[in-house]
C-alpha cells in the first residue's frame, strides 16, 4: 500500500502566500510513485492552487465539506462543489468537532463526500481527560462507528481515518508508537467487524498530530499504519519537504 501524507493548512495562509508555498514545497519534494503527498489549503486557495499545482507531486484536498449539496446555507461550501477540484476532504476533525460538529453530522458529510467522489479523511481521537479515564478506545471507536455509519463495505475500503489524540495535536510532542498501536488496532478491528475483511484490509489509517520528521519512522513502523496528518509542519516547506523526504526513503 502506498504511504499517504496529507496536510493540514488549517486557517493559514491566502490566495498568494498559498501560491508561494505551494511553488516552494514543489521545488523541494521529488515526485515518488510510493507516496501519495496531499496538501489540504482553506477553501479561499482551492481554486488558485488547483490551477498551477504539479499533480505528480502534489494532490489537493479540503478541510471540511458541507453534508448538503446545494440550498440556503450561507457561508457553507458542499462535497459537490469541491467535485474536480480536490480529491480529498478532512471530515470530523477535532478543531470542528469542538466547534459543534456531532458524531451525526460528521456522518452525514462522509456520505457527501463519497457520494460526491472524494476520498474522506476521517479523524478521530479522544481528549486527555478522556485518555486518563481509560476511554480512548471508546471514544476512538464511537466516533469511528458514527462517522462510517452511512456507508457501504465498498465505501469503507477507500476511505481514510486518522488517529489524531487531542491532546497532542500543536503539543510538539507526538503520541508515543506504545500509545497509538491500541487505537489503529481498534480502528481496523471496528472496520473489520462492522465491515467486512476487504473494507478493513482497504481502509488506509494514519497518524496525525505533532508529526514532524524527526517522529517519520517511528510512527511508520507501527503495525497498519500507512502515513501522517501533519498541522503545523505542513506550513513549513522545508520541514513538511523532510517529512516527505523521510515517508520516501522508509518506503524505498
Ligand atoms: P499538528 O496538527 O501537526 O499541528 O499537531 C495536526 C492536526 O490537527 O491535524
């Protein structure tokens, strides 16, 4: 299975600084058959970067959709306008699930997203107070249950699930390889049971938060992980360049 790298911008950069980068990343990253590179800007950057982008090194997603495909609903951005432009879409993250997005929603934009032909990146991952209350697990796997609740077998085979631990998103300090091994063990066997063998050997799970190049092999060499989530790093050229660089050479 090909390594997946996919970067989270998150509200940063505009229309020309995302150019800049994109142009800067693009001089620093060898295209490489062996990993898939995706850069996920805000929605203003989509239409510019889809435009000049190199698609042998680079593919572009967005970070968030709407569940509905077209009506009233100001400010909203749906699946189906983002169709063509972007091939993936962060669904459910963190920073959206605390501004009110429920386990509900997040379900209702997956199918949007796969009904509309985008592959989905479905984060999931517990709180501290959680994790000291040994609910990781739980939490992990509800939000996993819901969030796939509205797809077929088929559909689960080609989505995407990141492990992202709240608490150590924006740390600099990832998970420890002892702590992310239960929940991407938990996420396949969810898969598995709910789903079918096919859709949990399918499903690509990776690892966000706090990733960095330095954490690259550690984190790869856990068992069915299959690439990173990176935040902050993907907003440093060089450094997002040498975590690609890293997934590269453990691929090689
Ligand atoms: P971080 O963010 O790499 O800056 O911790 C990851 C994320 O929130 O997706």
């Amino acid at each position: 299975m090909k390594h997946l790298i996919v970067g989270n911008w998150k509200m940063h950069l505009g229309p020309h600084e995302a150019d800049m980068l994109v142009k800067r990343l693009e001089q620093h990253i060898e295209a490489d058959p062996s990993t898939e590179v995706v850069i996920c800007p805000p929605f203003i950057d989509l239409h510019s970067v889809a435009r000049t982008i190199d698609p042998k090194k680079l593919k572009l997603g967005a970070q968030n959709a709407f569940h509905l495909d077209e009506g009233p609903y100001t400010g909203e951005v749906s699946a189906a306008m983002l169709k063509g432009l972007v091939d993936y879409v962060i669904i459910g993250h963190s920073e959206r699930r605390a501004m009110g997005e429920t386990d509900a929603l997040i379900g209702k934009k997956m199918a949007a997203a796969v009904r509309n032909g985008l592959t989905p990146v479905l984060c999931v991952g517990e709180t501290l107070n959680e994790r000291h209350h040994n609910l990781s697990i739980k939490v992990v796997t509800d939000q996993l249950t819901a969030g796939l609740s509205l797809l077929t077998d088929e559909d689960v085979a080609k989505v995407v699930v990141a492990y992202e631990p709240i608490w150590a998103i924006g740390s600099g300090v990832p998970a420890t390889p002892e702590q992310i091994k239960p929940a991407i063990k938990a996420i396949r066997s969810t898969i598995e049971e709910l789903y079918g063998e096919s859709a949990s050997a399918g499903v690509r799970i990776i690892y966000g938060a706090s990733v960095a190049s330095d954490f690259v092999n550690g984190i790869l060499s856990i068992d069915g992980v299959v690439g990173l989530l990176p935040g902050g790093a993907s907003l440093n050229y060089a450094e997002f360049a040498k975590i690609v660089k890293a997934v590269q050479e453990f691929s090689a």
